[in-house]
C-alpha cells in the first residue's frame, strides 16, 4: 500500500537541498485525506505479541516518565487510567507487510536508509518527553492531534534523573505545531522536540537509520581480520640495537602503524561489499529463519504461468550496487550474492516489491534465483498470506 506524498510541491531534490540534515520542516497533508489503515486495538493487540518490540510509557505533559517493555496482556491495558500514557511499537512495517508500502513512498531516500516504523498511540497528555534523536525522522499524524514543539535555542543537553526514558531536563519551546491526520513533521538528527498528545492520537514515526561510527568500526575490523592469511602477525626484519633494552622505541610504533593503516585501506569495491553486508543486517531479535527446503522450479513456473507473483517480505531488507564486472552484487540480510547480468530487470522488479510486474520475461537464470529466494523465505506468495 503505497502513499502519495505531497512535500508542500516540494520536488524531492529541492527537500533534500532545503531541508535534509538541516532543519525541520511541516508539510501540512503531506498525505491527504489519510485515514490510519490500523487500529488502536490492532496495534495493542501486536503488542501482545512475542518477538515484537513494544513499550507502554507513562507520563504526562510534566513527567515522570516511567516505562515498561512489551509484550503485553489485556490486563495490562484495562488497567491503564483515562489519560496521560503512551503505547509505542517498533519495526511494524515487519510485521504487518501491508504498512511496509508506507516506507516506500519515501523511495526519494537510499533504501539502506530507512531503519522502521514505529506506531505510537497515546490517551490524552500521553507523552515520551523532551527528547534528541540521533536519526532523521518522519512524524506522520495518523489519527486524532497531536501538538509538537522543538527547541532551536537549546544549550543545555543533561538529562533528567526521575525518569526511565532519555529526557531533557531543560526545554523552552521556539516553535509550536498541532499536527492533524495526513501532516507530516520532518526532524533531522539532534533537533529537541516534545510531543503531547490531544484525545486518541495515533502518529507514524518513519526513522532512518545512521550507523554510528564506532559500531561500523568495529564490524569493519572483524571483516578485514577474516580476510587476513592465517599467521599473520607483527614483524621486524628492519630490527637494529638501538631498540634493545625496556624501551618502547618509536621505530616499533612506525611498523605497527604501518601495519595497521594498510590493513585499513581497502579500496573502494571491497568497502561497499562490506557495507552493503554490514547495512542490511538483520536486528537479532527480526532474522527469521531460512525455510531450508529445496528450491521447486515446478511449482513456481506453474503459479507464474497462472498468473501469480511472488512479493519480496516486508521483513527482508535488499539492497544491490553494480559490481566492478558490472554484474550486480544483491546484499540480502547480511549477506552477499552475485547476480548475473541478464536478471537486472527481475532484480528492479523484485526489490521495488511491485505485487504485478506486468510481462516479464524470465530466462534459465531468473527462474533459477527466484525459486532459490522462494526456498529460502525472501519471497513469499500473496495469496498464501
């Protein structure tokens, strides 16, 4: 399902050159006349649910706010009082794949980019707290109001010690909105904001992922060490008697650098192989496991020539970049295949999550690769759902 998105006229080149990374925007019915396709109940009940990331906060406009992690029971939420309290849930473009065409209205964006929708729906006064993002995100109003203000002047960045979430203990509001279904609110990285909710407010929060350095530093550590020959190690033939003795010579300190930086420098195709791994991987807690069981060319050619069309899940993150032979490397929860040239077209198709391709044709190759993804649960058929 996807959404017709309508930046205040904004071409997607002038959003990006005007607001991106650089400060926030409205767009008053970026999504007009949006009705929320979930439900309150639909939402709590996904909380109910093992495997999903939920949280209930409690709390009004002046806090404490206290926390507690899903799942959930019924007892849970009858037991909640008439106002200031806030249910939020992660990643439900994964677990409700027809909420995932909500991410792909934002196609404008790498891919790679786009971390999860997380659903919010609060009772009156419900509120999370002032509070810093380290990512971009998209605050979609999605039903009933809910007010927001950002601090632009903000100097200030302790935290306050009564609470169970991340919050600011000093904010002074420089700016107001009230959002309305169908508004959108742009945040780019490091912006204070606070939400508060109106009467039975539901918002859409479309985040984008920013992989922090020091966890990109160290996944990209362990990916040169696994490239290295076995009994690698320091080494120092150039070794003279100046270096005798308890002293740390700065000649060794040279060698280890030098060791180290080349070990570093990969060039630029081994790079994007490892980060295209790197990005697409899976939260441990959303990998789900391989069907294993044998490709079935059969039955494939038999649901295409009916008509049918198997989807990529909404749970599985692809990605591709052209590789230096110019066949496309395809990096797929982690992992990294090498596609042959002639399925560039059924790649396109395939990752665009397109439910009817229209006339494809399929050579050897193709019918091969997307029974392989069939067996292996990347693809799945629609009318199995």
């Amino acid at each position: 399902m996807r959404f017709k998105l309508n930046l205040n006229g904004l071409a997607p080149a002038a959003f990006l050159a005007r607001y991106w990374q650089k400060k926030p925007a409205l767009f008053r019915q970026a999504i007009s006349d949006f009705e929320s396709p979930l439900s309150p109940d639909e939402l709590a009940g996904l909380a109910c649910e093992e495997g999903v990331e939920s949280r209930l906060v409690t709390g009004g406009v002046d806090g404490p706010w206290k926390m507690r992690e899903g799942p959930f029971s019924e007892a849970d939420f009858a037991a909640l009082p008439d106002r200031d309290w806030t249910l939020l849930v992660q990643d439900v473009d994964k677990h409700l794949p027809d909420l995932a065409g909500l991410l792909d209205s934002f196609d404008f964006l790498p891919r790679w980019r786009m971390d999860d929708l997380m659903i919010s729906y609060a009772a009156e006064g419900g509120s999370v707290g002032p509070h810093v993002d380290a990512y971009d995100v998209f605050l979609l109003q999605a039903r009933g109001q809910r007010r927001w203000a950002i601090d632009e002047n903000a100097a200030d960045d302790s935290r306050r010690e009564d609470s169970d979430l991340d919050v600011l203990r000093h904010f002074k509001a420089t700016q107001e909105w009230v959002l309305r279904p169908g508004d959108i609110l742009y945040l780019p990285p490091g912006v204070p904001h606070f939400g508060i909710a109106g009467p039975d407010c539901m918002t859409f929060s479309v985040g984008l992922r920013a992989p922090d350095t020091p966890g990109m530093i160290s996944d990209f550590s362990e990916f040169v060490t696994q490239q290295l020959p076995e009994g690698s190690r320091y080494a120092d033939p150039d070794l003279n008697a100046e270096e005798g003795g308890p002293r740390l010579h700065p000649k060794a300190i040279d060698r280890v650098r030098k060791l180290l930086s080349g070990l570093l420098e990969a060039d630029n195709q081994q790079l994007a192989d490892w980060f295209g791994r790197f990005v697409t991987e899976p939260k441990p807690w959303l990998r789900f496991e391989d069907d294993d069981r044998p490709a079935d060319g059969g039955e494939l050619a038999a649901r295409l020539q009916s008509g049918e069309w198997p989807l990529l899940r909404s749970d599985v993150l692809a990605i591709w970049r052209e590789g230096p032979d110019g066949r496309p490397h395809v990096f797929v929860d982690g992992d990294m295949e090498v596609w042959p040239d002639d399925c560039k077209a059924l790649l396109d198709v395939l990752l665009a999550r397109e439910e009817t391709p229209g006339k494809l044709a399929l050579n050897e190759n193709g019918r091969k690769l997307m029974a392989d993804w069939l067996s292996r649960g990347r693809l799945e058929w629609v009318n199995d759902n």
